[in-house]
C-alpha cells in the first residue's frame, strides 16, 4: 500500500515537499519535549501526571504546561557541617 501525506491530509499540499520536512521538525520536537516532561514526572513523583502525558498527545502543548506550571525545580541544599571531633582521652 502506497502511502501519500497528500491524499491524506490534503491541505498540507500547497506547501509542497516542506510539509515532509514540517512533518518531521514537528515529530521530533514531539518526542523531545515528552520526554523532558515523562522524566520531570517520573522523577517528581507525579504519577497521574506521568500517565496523563504518556497518552494524550498535543505536541507538545500539555507537556510544556507541566514542566513551566507543576513541575517543581530542583531544590538545592547546602550540605550538613560536619560533626565535630568527639574528644578521645584526658585532657592535658
């Protein structure tokens, strides 16, 4: 079976072979924003969230939602002092 973007989306044919190349620009931005939002949600913890963007798609739209609105930015902490040195014999 021969497959045609044209006959198949026929408003897609005045732009001629740059909708093969919007086409792809469009897939591969697709799957680069979900994944930045899967592992965002994944890693936060949000597992309805996860599901949410693992199924609909919107190219792109939810996703950016997610990581702009609800995911939480990395928390960076100080690291704890370090104890300090409990005394082993008599004091001289």
């Amino acid at each position: 079976m021969h497959y045609d973007l044209f006959t198949t989306f026929p408003f897609l044919a005045p732009l001629g072979i740059f909708a093969y190349f919007l086409v792809g620009v469009l897939v591969l931005w697709s799957l680069a924003i979900k994944g930045i939002a899967l592992w965002k949600a994944a890693r936060n913890g949000h597992t309805a969230w996860f599901a949410f963007l693992l199924i609909v798609n919107s190219l792109g739209i939810f996703e950016l939602i997610y990581i702009f609105g609800f995911a939480k930015p990395p928390v960076k902490t100080a690291p704890a002092p370090a104890p300090a040195p409990i005394p082993s014999g008599p004091e001289a």
